[in-house]
C-alpha cells in the first residue's frame, strides 16, 4: 500500500434515509487532516447525497456517486448531470462499475464520455475495471483489463483518477482474489498505467471485509478498497477503515 489509501463505500441500490443517519451516527469522527494517510469516501443513492453531505463532512468523509450521465443538463429523463453531483457536494464518481457494464450493458465509448464529463466539472472519477470468472479461468484477465484501461491516452495524464480493480467473480459473492492474484494483477494494472502516461492509485474491490481488509490493503500495488456489502454498516466499515491505517 503506498500513502495514498482510500476507502471508498459503494452502496449501490441499497439505503433509506432512515438508515443513512444511523450509518452516519455510527461512524466516528475521522481525521480528516491526512495524518492517517487514510481517506474516506461514500457513494450512497443519489436520493440521499443531500441528506448526507454536511453529516459526512463534519465526520471527514467526503461524498460521492455511483454514476452520472454524459451532458450538463436539458431532456433526458431519469438522468443526474455533474453539474447537479457537484452541487450535492460530490467529490467522486465511480465510473464503469461492472454492474452497469455487464447488466446495463455500458461499454468504453459511454464510459470515455462519462470520463470527459466528469472531468469537465472537476469532480473526480473511480473508473472500475474488472474480469468475468471465465476471462480470468481462460487466461484473458490481463487482455481485458487492458481493453477497459484503453479508454485512456497520454493526454489524460495530468487529469485526476483512481482506478478500482474489482474482478467480477468476486463482488458479492464472499470470494477474494488470492493475495497473489491481488499482487499480480495490481502490479499489471499499474504498469498498463504507466504505459498510457501516469500511475494512479489502484484501488480492490470484491468482498473486502473487517476480516480480510488488512491482508489485502497491505498488498503491494493496493491503495485502498472499494467496499460494497461491507460499507452499508458503520461498524463494518470502520474495521475496514481501521485496517487501512
Ligand atoms: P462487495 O464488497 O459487496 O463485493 O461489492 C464490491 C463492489 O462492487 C464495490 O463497488
């Protein structure tokens, strides 16, 4: 783990407003000062990024979300813009989540545009990247990590991004990547990185846990988790946090 490490809580489709702020009364205070070198994010529903902005930020966790569509604003029903995430008080925006890609069917070209819009407003975006069980059992993983990571160019070098690599069998189903696959797989991601003209922060995510979270935030090339089940309990989550530190 390199001094960058953040941990970020994707809740996905889950959570009332009720439960929000019992999650946000169960969090303890962090600090936000860097010392730690741990960094705290939440991605809750779009529905309760207002609710949650202000009790997160006194807590020192900053606020994110799970998607966004590609224009500013006008006719398109159902959609959020960034300009409306950054008014909510969003820092972060995961992008290509393997949920979206494999059961919404988004692909590289909505992605990239994604990525341009999220950057046109200065927000910053988790663009996950991640393979099927039978990509990684036919020796393909690095091929399609590859081809989701060649979305970027050279010319986004200097724009901000954190990269999460989620292999897709292992979200939600109690499966984690071995240590050695985490290693070897962030060491790869890293590298096409660099190919493509910056390293980034390299975030894992699948099934991370209070139990696991140690071993694999102090693997090399791992600069943090991107949490799904785990994060929609405050206790929960603070063990992963804890173990970031
Ligand atoms: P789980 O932690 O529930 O496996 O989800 C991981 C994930 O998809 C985070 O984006």
């Amino acid at each position: 783990m390199t001094a960058r490490c953040l941990i970020a809580g994707n809740w996905k489709m889950n959570g009332t407003l009720a439960e929000a702020l019992s999650f946000a009364d169960g969090l303890t205070a962090l600090s936000n000062d860097g010392s730690s070198g741990v960094e705290v994010a939440l991605m809750p529903p779009y529905t309760l990024l207002h609710s949650l902005r202000s009790v997160l930020a006194d807590k020192g966790v900053q606020l994110g979300a799970q998607n966004v569509y590609t224009e500013c604003n006008g006719a398109y029903t159902g959609s959020i813009s960034t300009a409306m995430l950054k008014d909510a008080g969003c820092k972060y925006v995961i992008l290509g989540h393997s949920e979206r890609r494999n059961t919404i069917g988004e692909g590289n070209a909505l992605i990239r545009r994604k990525l341009d819009a999220v950057w046109a407003e200065g927000l910053v975006p988790i663009l996950c990247i991640g393979e099927l069980l039978e990509e990684r059992e036919s020796n393909h993983t690095n091929d399609v990590l590859k081809a989701q990571l060649s979305i970027l160019t050279a010319a986004d070098a200097d724009k901000p991004l954190v990269v999460a690599y989620e292999p897709v069998w292992a979200i939600g189903t109690g499966k984690t990547a071995t240590p050695e696959q985490v290693v070897e797989t962030h060491a790869f991601v890293h590298e096409v990185l660099v190919d493509l003209g910056a390293d980034r922060q390299v975030l894992y995510g699948g099934s991370v846990n209070g139990s696991n979270a140690q071993q694999l935030l102090h693997s090399a090339g791992v600069d943090g988790a991107l949490v799904g089940g785990a994060s929609l309990q405050a206790a929960s989550f603070m063990q992963i946090i804890e173990a970031a530190k």
